[in-house]
C-alpha cells in the first residue's frame, strides 16, 4: 500500500465555489477551479479524489475550462504498459476568469435594457384604456 497526499478544500474554497457559481459558473467548473487555485498541478482523478466530484463532471469542466484557454494540458507517461495520464494546471490568471464571467453578466444586462427601452417605447405608442363592462371601470 502506498501513502499518498491529497488537498482537499477548505471552507475559504466552497465559499470561493459558491460565489463563483452565483456568477454562472457551474458547479463542476467553479469546484475544479478552486481545487487547482491550491495545487502546482494534478491529474483528473486528482481533482475527482479531492473535490468529490465524478469522472464526467470534471472532464466537462476540463473541456470548457481548456476551450477558454485557462487551463494547460500535459501528458505523462506512467510506468509500465496503459494510457499516458493528462495533467492539468491553471494557465490564466484567475482574475482573468474572473473577468470572462464579469463581461458575460455585464453583456446580459445590456441586452436586458435594451428590450426595457424598446418596451418602454412600446408602451407609449399604445393607448392606455381601461375595460368597461356594463358601462362601469372594473
């Protein structure tokens, strides 16, 4: 049997999840972020032994978070005969990221003013009537 040392998060860390979640992150990208925040770099089923999270959540989150190019990918060949094993680490700066979903929030609520302002022109070009029914306002 082997020792062998693992992270796990920390309070500071689910409070970084949650509030990185409340930006629209999900889940799985927002725990394999703060997982990776405290380590030099680690392999997936590193991620999936600290965090709790399973093979498939962090191959999502792997795949999204390297398609937006803040996370770098390396293979290293183990011992013996079997795939080689992918090891990841951050590759951007988290306020970077940080700021990915900051422009997002900012670009959704400028489209949702606009159509405000489009329903408040709307609005002024339709006359205002109240129903009558049996000559009386309801």
């Amino acid at each position: 049997m082997k020792d062998y040392e693992i992270k796990v998060l920390d309070e500071n860390d689910y409070i970084f999840i949650e509030t990185l979640k409340e930006l629209g992150a999900s889940r799985s990208v927002a725990t394999t972020m703060a997982y990776l925040m405290n380590v030099d770099e680690t392999s997936s089923r590193g991620i999936e032994i600290s965090t709790g999270l399973r093979q498939p959540e962090v191959s999502l989150a792997m795949r999204l978070m390297h398609n937006q190019s803040w996370v770098s990918v390396r293979s290293e060949k183990k011992p013996g005969k079997g795939r080689p094993v992918k090891i990841y680490s951050l590759a951007a700066p988290v306020d970077e990221i940080i700021s990915y979903y900051e422009d997002m929030i900012n670009k959704e609520s400028q489209a949702t003013i606009l159509v405000i302002r489009k329903l408040k022109v709307m609005s002024k070009q339709v006359p205002f009537t109240l129903p009558i029914k049996d000559n009386r306002m309801i």
